[in-house]
C-alpha cells in the first residue's frame, strides 16, 4: 500500500478471480454515484479451483457502525478511492487485515454494494481464515477490535460478539447456496 500511486485502489489475492471488465465497472458505479468506497457479489470455489454454488452479496449501504457489527464485503471485491479517502495505512496484524483497513477507511465513507457478481472467491485454501475454528477466528477478531482498533478490554468484547451474531445473519441472509450464475 506504501508504494500504490493511482486514485482507485483494490484488490486481488493470487487465487482469486475477478471477472472481465470489473474494475471498469466498478469505477463508472463510484463516479456516477459519486461514491467513495464500494464492493460488489462475488461467487465461490474450492481451493482446487471447482465453482461450488455458493453467491455472497450483502447489505446495499454500510456504514461505520455497519462495519463494526461485521465485515460484510469480500476483500477482492472491494475498492476505494484514494484520493478522497487518503492512502489508507494499518496496523501489522496476523489476520483480518482487509477488515482493519475498511474499518479505517469506514471513517471517511459508506461503502456501496454494486449488485453484480464481479469475483470469485477461492474458500478453503491453506493459510485462509475461513478455514480456521471458530474459536481461532474469535480470538483474532478480538485482536483486531483491542489491537488494531485500540479498543479496551470490554469494547473488544462487545464487538467481537457483534460479529459472532452478525456472521450469523450474514450467513442467513446474504450467503445462497445452490446458486449457480
């Protein structure tokens, strides 16, 4: 991030998959909206690279307070703009980078769903916190809320446990399954 230069910024981990003309079209939603900070569906596949009828979008609109009950996108889904938004530097954290960073840039803009599957997320692959306990994930979510995020002891607490239930209305609401596109 230290070395990035252009206005758009995204991203894109080595196994995932963007489709054709995302950024483009992720670019006209944010400038004929005059959005700052967005993200689009994405569908899933097996760490072998198999599309498993999995699609994921989420709310329309997040807000700061949004992002601190979950973190609703996927990270290669997401864009910012740089320079309304400022280059956005976190904390070095094992795990939940990605959530650290939208929680910074949350601060400065709503981030808005482009409702059109732009990615596929490649789920299960080593190293992957979806692949992690939850007891795991828990724990790194409290470090991210009381380290990253500065939070004492018992605001930690509290939003760690947001998440936990929000993951689950996530899971319910936002994530269909036997869904091919």
């Amino acid at each position: 991030m230290r070395e990035a230069k252009g206005k758009w910024i995204a991203f894109l981990d080595s196994d995932d998959i963007w489709m054709p003309h995302k950024l483009e079209k992720q670019i006209r939603f944010m400038q004929e909206n005059d959005y700052h900070f967005s993200y689009t569906n994405y569908d899933e596949m097996t760490a072998e690279g198999v599309r498993n009828d999995v699609f994921v979008t989420g709310p329309k609109r997040i807000t700061k307070n949004g992002f601190y009950n979950y973190c609703w996108p996927g990270c290669l889904t997401v864009m910012y703009d740089a320079e309304t938004v400022g280059l956005i530097q976190i904390a070095d954290i094992k795990k939940n980078n990605d959530y650290a960073m939208w929680l910074k840039v949350c601060r400065k803009a709503d981030c808005y769903l482009l409702d059109e599957n732009l990615a596929i997320y490649r789920r299960g692959r080593k190293g992957s916190v979806s692949t992690h306990s939850i007891r795991t994930m828990i724990a790194w979510h409290y470090r991210l809320f009381h380290e990253a995020e500065g939070q004492n002891s018992l605001y930690a607490a509290i939003n760690t446990i947001r998440n936990l239930v929000f993951g689950l209305y996530k899971k319910s609401r936002y994530v269909k399954r036997g869904y091919m596109q």
